[in-house]
C-alpha cells in the first residue's frame, strides 16, 4: 500500500491488510479498512466482500442488529456476489 499508492489493485491490499487484522483480532482496525474499500473503492470486485466482512465485524462487536443491516446492504447493493450468497447463510443463521 504505502510503495505502490497509484496501484489498480490497492482495493485488494486494503481488503487483505483487513482480514489480516480479523485473524489478529485486531477488530477496529479490520472494520477501518475494510471500510476503505467500500468507500474510497465502489466498484472494485472486492467491495461485496468488504461490506460482508463488516457484517461480521459488527457480528464480533456483539451489534446484531448492525450486523444484519450490513448483510442486507450486502445483498442489495450486490445481488449476485458470492458475498450475497454468504450473507444470506449469516442471516438464516441468526434468524431470530
């Protein structure tokens, strides 16, 4: 990221450099980045799932209704992702 900012594929750094930080647990940062890519990068093909991967970071925060307004965002605004696909199996998994 820092030696290549100009780079097409800084949309894909960002959204490793977030799941990296999930697996360290390091949360907020995760939920920073990933939503870099959804803001700063709309149309990148990592987008469905930076916005999925924020599902579940308001999933670990313990914000459940948060969490699945971020899903649902996921399946309107990206139909036919395989991130919508997964968003769905999270929301019949915490159906109420």
């Amino acid at each position: 990221i820092k030696n290549y900012p100009d780079s097409a594929l800084l949309p894909n750094a960002y959204y490793w450099l977030g799941e990296l930080y999930m697996v360290k647990n390091l949360t907020q940062e995760a939920e920073r980045v990933f939503n870099s890519v959804v803001e700063q990068y709309p149309k990148s093909r990592k987008t469905p799932d930076a916005r999925y991967k924020l599902g579940l970071v308001y999933a670990r925060y313990g914000q459940q209704d948060k969490a699945r307004k971020q899903m649902e965002s996921v399946k309107s605004f990206h139909p036919d992702s395989t991130a919508a696909k997964l968003a769905d199996q999270f929301l019949e998994s915490t159906a109420k």
